[in-house]
C-alpha cells in the first residue's frame, strides 16, 4: 500500500477515510468474487482512442457532490446524464464512485455505462490491487491514479495491472515534480489538474505550465476548471488531446445544453 505521508491537507482527509472504507469492503467481498465479476464484466471499450480523435475531446464527468462545493447537482440520474451528455458530443464518461465526499458510487458507474455506448473513466481515489480488480468488475473500462497518493513502485503495480486487464489508467499529476514521476512509471494518459489537490485551488495556467513537458507519444488531458472553448481551444493549441470537465456540466440546468456550447465556437 502507498507510503503516503499523511500532512493534514483534503486530500490526505480523504484518503484516510478511503482506506478504511477499502479494509471494510475488503473483508465482504473477497478478491476471488472479484475475479469472477472480472470474467463476466461487459467488454472493454477503448478509452485511450476515444481521447485521440481529432477535435476537441471531452470526458464529461458525472459529479453528484465535491469537498469544496458540497452537493453539485441534487435531481442527479446518471442514465438520464450519461445518454443525454453522449448526444451532446462526449468523447467518453468520468463517473465519480467516491462516496463520502463525492456522493458518487460503483452503481451510478454500472447504470451510466450500460446506458450508453461510450467508454467510461472510474473517478476514484485508488492505491490498492483489490480495486482495480473491483474496477474491471463493474464494467469501467479506465481509472484514475493520482501520483500524489502514490509512491512510485505501487504506481508501477497499479499501471502494470490495469494493463494486465485491459485498462490503461489515466494518470494524474499538478506538478513538474510528480509528471516526471507519471513518465518514468511509463503513464501513456497524462491528466493535469489543474485543482491543487492539497488545497482545492484551481489554477488553468498549470496545463499550460506543463503541456511542453508532456511527450508527444502521451495522450495529454486537462482536468478542472475548464468553462468555455475558447479554454478548450487554447488547451488544445497548447498540445492537448483531451478536456475532463464536470462541475461547469453538473450546475448547468441542461449539461447537455452545456456541454454543446463547448463544443462549438461562440457565434460572431
């Protein structure tokens, strides 16, 4: 397990009560039922193709609540969200499982994929072999690791498994520092944050900080803070592939609606 330091910030708040929710879960459901749900999961879809067509790609997310701004979005219906952002353009789905602090969970991820024919992204906070299997299981076909809650052989192992089941992971870092550590661990999907995780600032100019660091051969995402296209279309001069946006979508009254003005260039 990660040898993460524990300094007081939101995201050490949240990992803590995220590994004791992890032991519990552990212990009622056994890495073998886990297997068996890996072998019947639905196929895989290929998440790494989606965010590599031409245009602007976005992974629209399904966020139902967040530390920093508690519930996002209360008539939250992931079938309803999923199929309508699908028809408004997404490249794929981003769907929060977190419980305490996001309101997410592993349900919301199974009904919004099987509503849809996009791949979809576990938003999660995952530093355990035991969910990654739990990943496949409910029929994800990617997930999140976060370089700041993991040291760098288990980032390794958790890469390395994804893989194994068919999953490239998306990667994600908020510094020079931790981008490095993506890249040597071999990340293929780099997301940039630009929401500091430690104090929940978010700060655009981070992508644009590190999209010259990132190697052409990785898909680049921007995660956070993104509102319109010309942030998009700046993002995507700057040398990325793909656009994570969810609390922009989530608080609009049609995320749909929303979502296609992003899309398109405002009118003249």
């Amino acid at each position: 397990m990660a040898t993460h330091r524990n300094t007081g910030t939101v995201l050490d708040k949240i990992l803590d009560a995220k590994r004791a929710a992890i032991e519990h879960r552990k212990k009622v459901l056994p890495e073998t039922a886990l297997k068996y749900g890996v072998q019947h999961a639905l196929p895989l879809r290929d998440f790494s193709a989606a965010l590599s067509r031409p245009g602007l790609n976005i992974i629209a997310e399904l966020k139902p609540a967040s530390p920093s701004r508690g519930v996002i979005r209360e008539n939250f219906d992931p079938v309803v969200l999923a199929r309508s952002l699908e028809s408004a353009g997404a490249a794929a789905l981003s769907v929060l499982t977190e419980e305490e602090f996001f309101g997410g969970s592993l349900k919301n991820l199974r009904e919004a994929r099987k509503s849809t024919a996009l791949p979809v992204l576990r938003k999660d906070f995952i530093f355990d072999p035991w969910q990654v299997l739990e990943t496949r299981a409910n029929d994800a076909d990617s997930f999140l690791l976060i370089v700041a809650a993991l040291d760098d052989s288990l980032l390794r192992a958790l890469l390395a498994q994804g893989r194994e089941l068919g999953m490239e992971p998306l990667v994600e870092v908020h510094t020079a520092e931790e981008l490095t550590r993506a890249l040597a661990a071999g990340a293929r999907i780099v997301g940039v944050n630009n929401r500091n995780l430690k104090t929940l600032e978010v700060r655009m100019q981070t992508s644009f900080e590190l999209a010259a660091l990132i190697p052409d051969d990785c898909i680049a995402v921007s995660e956070s803070g993104l509102r319109s296209h010309d942030d998009l279309a700046r993002l995507r001069d700057a040398g990325f592939d793909a656009f994570l946006i969810g609390e922009s979508l989530m608080l609009a009254p049609d995320p749909a609606a929303a979502l296609s003005a992003l899309l398109l260039p405002p009118a003249p």
